[in-house]
C-alpha cells in the first residue's frame, strides 16, 4: 500500500521482494559495477545483462513495462556522452558539415556512445527495481550493515523523509493559488493572467515555499530532539542471514564475476 505518491515502493507477493535487502543491495551494486566496468562493444554480454535484469523483473511481479517506462527518463540524460561520436578518432562513419566546420563521426565513438547508453540503461533499470521491491527503512538498514558511514546513512534517510515534506507543502501553495485564480466562462479559458503575471507568481510561490520549508524542517528539528534525537537514527536489529540469502548473494556475485571476466578476456 502506497503511503504517498513519491514512494517507489510497490508491493508484491514475489521472490524478489521476500529477499533479504543486504542481498538486494549487495547484488545491485555489484550488477552496476560489472555494467560499468565492462569493456566497450562486449555486446554478448550486454545481452546477457539485459536478459539478467528483465528476468528479475518478470520475477518480481513489477512487470517489464512498469520498469522500462520509468528507466526511459533516464536515457535523456545519455545525450551528454553524445559528442564521443565525433571526438573519438577512428574508422570515418559520417560527415556532418556545419558552417565552417566539419563532424566526422566516427564508428569507434558511435560503440562507445551506444555501449555508454546501455550501461546507463541497465543500472537504472537495476536500481528502479531495487527501489521498488524494497522498502526504504529497509534500505537504510542495508547501508548500514554493509559499512556505509552511520553519518551518511542518516542523511539519507533524512533527505529522503523531508523530501515528502517539501512536496506537501507544495501541493498546498498550489491549491492555494487554484483557490484565488479565477476561471473565465468561455470554452478554453484558463485561469489567471498574463504570462508576465504567471512567472511573478510562481516566483513568489518558489520564495514562499523556501520559507515554509525552512521554518518547517526547524520544526521538525525540535520535534526530534524533543523526542531524544541525538544524531543517531536507531532502528531494530536486522534478522541473521538464512542460508538462503547467503547462497543466493553467492551465486549472483559469482555470475556477474564470471560475466565481467568474459568481457574483459575477449573485448578488453
């Protein structure tokens, strides 16, 4: 059950849900490292990748669509590597005359440029699925119990629960200012004014929420020291870690070593 629309968490009756969140943690990690690390063009084994990850998805109950929509966000972000096309020398692919100047492109960048969007592709598809089979106290607890700093453990969680703040009092400025806009009765009409008018207010709804939020986190600062807060987040003790996990955390690192290591032999 959702208890606001940020939360990524889905719930699902499923094997990968069941599992235990070190493993999760552990095993994305190591599945964005091996994604990372492997050598540009081995194309087998972005397939074997890509096949690794859709299959948990399927197991997850999330659904394959459900995932590759929201990775798709996410791709915008690969037209930054865009420019190794033409920057890398190698075998001449194109020319793309501009003005006085000339692109050549090259086939050697146009590999690395699709194996930088794979890459890219197949570690958010990773932790999509992590993050919605998980849920986030969960994740704390696994940061903690594989040696992230205690510090940087309770940012995150803080971060992460302010962030639900920040969006709330958003949503109140604007149902604030849809309950002041008029709305004329011709068909098409839209509320408010002119477009100089519509930046005037949402730049003051933008200082407005600065100040909200400021006051409110101070707020909240107070509430948790009032409750004992002393730095640490305390939260119970993980349950011991079954044979089933640990065999499962076994097999997946020794799978992703070995797709790593056949990259590397025949495409480093």
């Amino acid at each position: 059950m959702h208890l606001h629309f940020l939360d990524p968490y889905q719930h699902r009756a499923s094997p990968v849900h069941a599992l235990d969140a070190r493993v999760k943690f552990v095993l994305t990690l190591a599945f964005i490292l091996t994604a990372s690390l492997t050598p540009v063009a081995a194309w087998p084994v972005y397939i074997l990748l890509l096949a690794v990850i859709l299959s948990v998805e399927i197991l997850s109950g999330l659904g394959v669509g459900y995932v590759l929509k929201r990775s798709a966000l996410a791709l915008s972000f690969v037209l930054a590597a865009l420019p190794v096309i033409f920057t890398i020398q190698g075998q001449t692919l194109f020319t793309l005359p501009i003005g006085a100047w000339t692109l050549t492109a090259s086939v050697e960048g146009l590999e690395r440029f699709v194996s930088v969007a794979l890459k890219s592709w197949l570690s958010v598809q990773a932790a999509i699925v992590l993050a919605a089979s998980t849920r986030f106290p969960e994740l704390l607890q696994a940061m903690r119990a594989v040696g992230i700093p205690r510090l940087l453990a309770a940012m995150f969680g803080l971060m992460w629960r302010y962030l639900f703040v920040l969006v709330d009092e958003a949503m109140r400025l604007m149902r604030a200012r849809a309950a002041r806009s008029g709305r004329g009765t011709e068909a098409g009409s839209r509320s408010g004014g002119s477009v100089a008018w519509r930046a005037r207010v949402a730049g003051g709804m933008a200082g407005s929420l600065f100040l909200r939020a400021f006051e409110r986190s101070d707020r909240i600062y107070v509430a948790m020291l009032s409750r004992g807060y002393d730095g640490e987040v305390r939260a119970l003790p993980l349950p011991p870690f079954t044979g089933a996990g640990r065999l499962s955390l076994a097999a997946g690192l020794a799978f992703l070593g070995l797709l790593l290591i056949f990259g590397i032999a025949f495409w480093g």
